[in-house]
C-alpha cells in the first residue's frame, strides 16, 4: 500500500460519502473501511471513495420509497392475532355471497347453520359429561353419607404435653386438700 493514496481526514472523508463524522466513528468500530484508512500520527487518513459509475442514479438527499406489499386473498390459512378477527372476516366474505346470492337462501343456511352447530354443542356437552361420570375420582375431602357431611369433633389438646413443674404440683395438692383454702385469722 502507498501512503499517498490516503490523503482525505476523517472529516473529508465523512463528507466525500454524505454522512457525518460521528457515523464514520461507528462504522470504524463496527469493522467498516478497515481497508481504506491508516493512522499516521494519531490521525486516520482515508482513500478517496470510488465514484459512482454512471448508469446509477444515486442522489443520498432523496431516499427512495418502497411500496409495502399488502398479502391479499389468504383468508382460509391466515395466522389471525385472535378470534374475533377471524370471525370479523368471515362476516365480511358473508356479505360478499349475499350479493351474489338472494337473501332468502343466504338466510336457510345461515338457519340450517345454527341448528347443526346447536346440536353438535349439545353432543359434545353429553360426551363430556359422560366422560366425567365414568372418570370420577376420590381425592379425599368431607365425608358425606345419605343424610349430609358427617360432622366429627375431637377436643383440642396440644401437640407436646406440658411438663409438670413444682408449682403445678404445689396447685394440685392444694386443690385436694381443702383446709388449704381456709381463712387464716
């Protein structure tokens, strides 16, 4: 490499390529232009850029707009975000046939629609519950006979009994021996 083809600062070079000095100072860290500049001194000296060839046509103040495609059409394999969408969709592909299709049929099989979906919800709801009843499990709990829970009370007692020490025993013997109570004048 010849050290007179690195003739441009920093701050030129920024400028020969449109954009700021700060921006060449994060590309440089990135790993960008690592073959275009050198340091001599403490300064970094650039390449001048190649130019543009001619058939291009690049003008850095005007950034070109791109169209955002729009997915049109996949309404029976769509990723709906939830279930309301979905169903909103096929309202509005419901009005469509509508249109093409007189009012009155549209109506009979909206109709024949509900009733089938009606008794599929019902046989549906007979298998559960027949699934529940053959499934019952005893997870403990309440004892429940014919006449309702049983009701079993114990009285309460503490976990460690407690140790008799020598003024229970004093208050014991003092209850049996009832000269004990007696005034005393």
């Amino acid at each position: 490499m010849n050290d007179s083809q690195f003739r441009l600062t920093r701050s030129a070079f920024a400028k020969s390529i449109s954009k700021t000095i700060g921006s060449v100072k994060q590309a440089m860290r990135r790993g960008n232009y690592r073959d275009q500049y050198v340091v001599c001194n403490g300064q970094y000296f650039f390449r001048p850029q190649e130019a543009l060839r001619e058939n291009q046509d690049y003008n850095p103040g005007t950034p070109t707009i791109t169209k955002r495609k729009i997915n049109r059409g996949n309404h029976e394999k769509a990723h709906y975000p939830n279930e309301a969408f979905r169903q909103h969709n096929e309202l509005k592909k419901l009005i469509s046939l509508q249109k093409k299709v007189s009012p009155e049929v549209a109506n009979e099989y909206v109709i024949g629609f509900d009733q089938w979906k009606e008794e599929h919800n019902k046989k549906i709801q007979r298998q559960v519950q027949k699934s529940m009843s053959l499934n019952v499990k005893n997870y403990g709990g309440f004892i429940k006979n014919s006449s309702g829970y049983i009701d079993i009370q114990t009285p309460w007692r503490p976990l460690e009994p407690k140790v008799e020490d020598e003024y229970d025993r004093a208050m014991k013997e003092a209850e049996d021996d009832p000269s004990f109570w007696k005034k005393y004048y």
